[in-house]
C-alpha cells in the first residue's frame, strides 16, 4: 500500500465506524423510544385493546385509584416484570393484539370467558404481581388475609396471586338482572307421555319452606351404555360398550337450584372456624360458610347451585331424604346416560355429529362450526357467555330433562374407575350398576358452560379431582363442603321407586 493510499483507507475506516455508530445509536434509540411508546396506555387504548370495556373497567378498578394515588398501567400487570421475557411477552401479545384488532369481528369475541382464570394466566404475570406487592403481611392485613398468603408462600407454583385476586385489575359491575330470579318456564307434565298411569312426574314441596321442585319419571328399560369406537371425540373410558337394565326412577327435571340448597344450608349449616360457638362434631352434620362466594356473584335463585364438594351434594339428598320422608340420591352413571339419551342412540339427544359442532377441529376454528341445534339444549362454550344460566334458558330432551348435556357438570353417585364398563358381562345386560366398590374420586358426567360441543355428548365421562379443586383453599384442613377452584359442576337427584 501506498503513502497516499494509506490515509484515505484510514479515513473511510474511521467514518464507517463512525456512521455505524450513529446508525446503532438511531436503531436503539428508535427501538427504545418504540418500545416506550408502545407501553404507554394511551397505546394500549387506541390500538390494542379491542375489548369494549377494557379500559373503561380499568379505570374504575383498584389499580387505578389507589390510595398512595399510584396509577398502575397496563403493561405493569399484562407484561413480566423485566428481563428477556419481557421483550418475548411483549411480542407475543403484541402480534396476538394486532390480528385480533385487523382480522377478528370483536362483537364475536367471548369477552366473558377471556376473563377466567384459565385465560388469564396467559396475560397476567406473577412477577408482575409481585414486582409492587412485595410486602405480603401489611400492617392492615386480616387474620384470613394472611393465613391465605401463608399458604401461598407454602404452595409457591402451584397457588398464583390470581387464583384469589383475579378480579382485582378491573372493576366488575355487577347488572341488576344478573341478581334477578328468572321465572321458570311453566312445568305442563301433559308435554310428554308419562311412562305408566302410576308412576308419574310430580311436585316435591320441600317441608318448612315454599320452595318446590319437578321430579320426572323415568320408566326402567334396557340402554347401550357408553359410545361406539367410531364416534367422533370418543374417549378410550367410553368402553366397551355394554347392555343394561335399569329399574324405573325418578330424576330431577333441573340440576338443584341455589333455591332449594339454600334452604338445606338454613337448615343445616353450621358456624365456621373463625366462629366462637364452632364444634367439629357438629360442623359434621352439615356445611360451615363458603371461603368466597360460591355462586361466583352470577346470582342465584333458579340458577344451579355450584361449588359445592361430592360429599356435601351426598349429605344433601341424606337431608332431602329425611324431611320428605323419601328416598333421594345422586343419580348412578347408568342412570345419569340412560336419562339424557331419552331413548336415543346418536351422540346428543337430538341428529348431530360432534365434528360439526366442536371447536377443537382446525378447521371448525378457521370456517367456523354449527351450533344449531345445540345451542337450543345446552348452555356450552358455544353459548357466548361464561357463567352459568337458569333452566328457562334451554329446551328439554325429549323426556323433559332441562340441561343434561350443559350449564354444570353433574355429579353421579357412582366412584370412577376408566375400565369400569369392562367389568360389566359382555352378554345379557347388566341390572341397576353402580360403578366400582370403591376408588379415589367419583364420576361426572355431562357438559358445563365451560365445555366443548365434544365434551356434551352423552357418553361423555369425567371425574371430581380432589386436590386440584382444593388448590386455593387456604385452611388446614380443606373443607369438606366446598371447593375452592371449581365453579362449573352441580348435581340433580333421583329418587328411587320404593318397592311396595
């Protein structure tokens, strides 16, 4: 190289280090200033938040008025607390934002169910939470308030600060109709053929109260129970398919209602833990207070009483037994199917293939998917709204049972075992079963406001699991009564027809 060249090549080298450096400057600089810019809540507002209420809600929320008068912000809640998560979160979201806002119908858009705990774990960080709550044990907190934080630091991971503070971000209102008992459709037992002269649907008047209910009449016959290999959605427990002969019952026309639970709860509930005149051998009879609020704040009234464990759903019909002076239970899964087929073979109670209805196809999710004529019998996440809803809401099966497949899962008197139907003779049917002698957690059958079209079918089977619907109950030893984080299974009864 040349004396001459030399300085030239040294000057393009400086002046390229030298842009290079402006440039990075300019890239992190705009990148910063961007990344500011999109976290603002003015942001937030006009480009992200399609939902309708979102910061309307906010605003009248605790986390905006707050008494240090600190605003809390959207992303302090709805990104994590720092570090490359953030960044990754960030993007996440963003790009999950911006297709919602340019290419979905937001009237379409399930806000309800957005906001359940399910949801909102995908949106909602624990370091976030944590980053401003970082003293757990204020000087005002309660007695209850920090026995639930003690166990949440025992139960670290598998306790987050939303499963007792999920509604904390954003203010709720609570709609006057939601409170209001809606009237139930007129029961008319000429509707449907009742299955013999003297065996028929009635009234049950429950004693001491003016609170009544419909009981239905089921005449015994033999049933296919379970589903064939090629139905759609078919679960491996849904098998083998067996033959049974049941014995004739009544059933409940609805699921129990918070009207007649509550009348049980007047009758025998007992004082809590926190109550000077508590007696654990008294507790036993019947159920202490709620933790929370079990019907969710949806209302009660007609709605299905919810929350409630197996076990207090059994001492109810001991206690429904006792003041009627009749024998009621909890159906068995036998009973349950052979009452919500009414006589049919198909997957639901009326014409219908699950791969129409269901959500979970790919291709159900890009085209859209049938409700018609599902959303006529069940209140299902197909409904639109995330809570449960009054019997009137919903046509019957064709024996008169309202909500069979959907509002509330339903307990059945039978313990849970997947083989269960492969203990049942493979010829000749099998007469009144009731499940294995014994197991760990108990059977639930039909759908809830929170399931699937493919979780709605007849056939369809589930279980009570204890612990994870214990998780939040913060007191040792959990209740008996009620779970803590479980919200969509209820039960109906069935009573049995005495023998003369």
């Amino acid at each position: 190289m040349s004396d001459s060249t030399a300085p030239r090549t040294r000057k393009r080298t400086i002046l390229l280090i030298f842009t290079g450096m402006i440039l990075g400057f300019i890239v992190v600089y705009g990148a910063k200033a961007g990344i500011d810019y999109t976290s603002t809540n003015e942001f937030c507002d006009k480009f992200c938040h399609v939902h309708p209420h979102v910061t309307a809600s906010w605003i009248k929320g605790t986390h905006y008025t707050t008494k240090s008068g600190m605003v809390t912000g959207c992303i302090e809640c709805h990104l994590p607390a720092g570090g490359l998560e953030y960044y990754t979160e960030k993007a996440r979201l963003g790009l999950q934002d911006v297709y919602g806002f340019y290419f979905k119908d937001t009237k379409k858009i399930d806000w309800e169910s957005k906001g359940s705990l399910e949801k909102a774990v995908t949106f909602t960080y624990e370091s976030a939470c944590l980053r401003c709550h970082q003293i757990l044990f204020s000087s005002k907190l309660t007695k209850k308030g920090a026995d639930a934080h003690l166990y949440y630091q025992r139960m670290k991971g598998k306790v987050l600060c939303l499963n007792c503070h999920l509604n904390s971000g954003h203010y709720t209102e609570k709609k006057a109709e939601e409170y209001t008992e809606a009237t139930d459709d007129v029961y008319d037992p000429n509707a449907f053929p009742s299955p013999a002269e003297e065996f028929k649907n009635y009234t049950e008047a429950i004693p001491g109260s003016d609170v009544k209910f419909e009981m239905v009449a089921i005449q015994g016959g033999t049933f296919t129970i379970g589903s064939p290999d090629s139905e759609p959605y078919r679960d491996a427990d849904e098998g083998p398919q067996r033959q049974v002969q049941l014995s004739p019952f009544w059933i409940g026309r609805t699921e129990v209602r918070w009207r007649e639970w509550e009348v049980f709860y007047a009758q025998r509930g007992t004082p809590g833990h926190s109550d000077p005149t508590y007696d654990p051998e008294v507790a036993a009879t019947g159920p202490t207070p709620p933790y929370g609020s079990p019907d969710q704040g949806w209302g009660r009234g007609a709605r299905p009483a919810i929350t409630m464990t197996h076990h207090a759903a059994m001492v109810y019909c001991e206690w429904l037994s006792s003041v009627t002076g009749r024998k009621y239970r909890l159906p068995t899964e036998a009973e349950w199917e052979y009452a919500c087929r009414a006589g049919t073979t198909s997957p639901y109670f009326f014409p219908g293939d699950p791969a129409d209805f269901t959500a979970h196809s790919w291709w159900n999710r890009i085209f859209g998917f049938e409700k018609q004529p599902l959303i006529a019998y069940a209140r299902y996440a197909g409904s639109g709204v995330a809570r449960t809803a009054p019997p009137a809401t919903v046509k019957p099966n064709p024996w008169g049972l309202i909500n069979t497949l959907g509002n509330v899962r339903e307990f059945c008197l039978d313990w849970y075992a997947p083989e269960a139907y492969a203990k049942y003779p493979s010829s000749g049917a099998v007469q009144n079963p009731r499940g294995p002698e014994s197991g760990k957690e108990h059977v639930v059958r039909g759908g809830s406001f929170k399931s699937d079209a493919a979780d709605l079918r007849a056939a369809a089977r589930d279980f009570t699991r204890t612990e994870a619907w214990l998780m939040t109950d913060p007191q040792s030893p959990k209740s008996i009564w009620w779970y803590s984080d479980c919200n969509d299974v209820g039960f109906r009864v069935v009573r049995e027809l005495e023998s003369k």
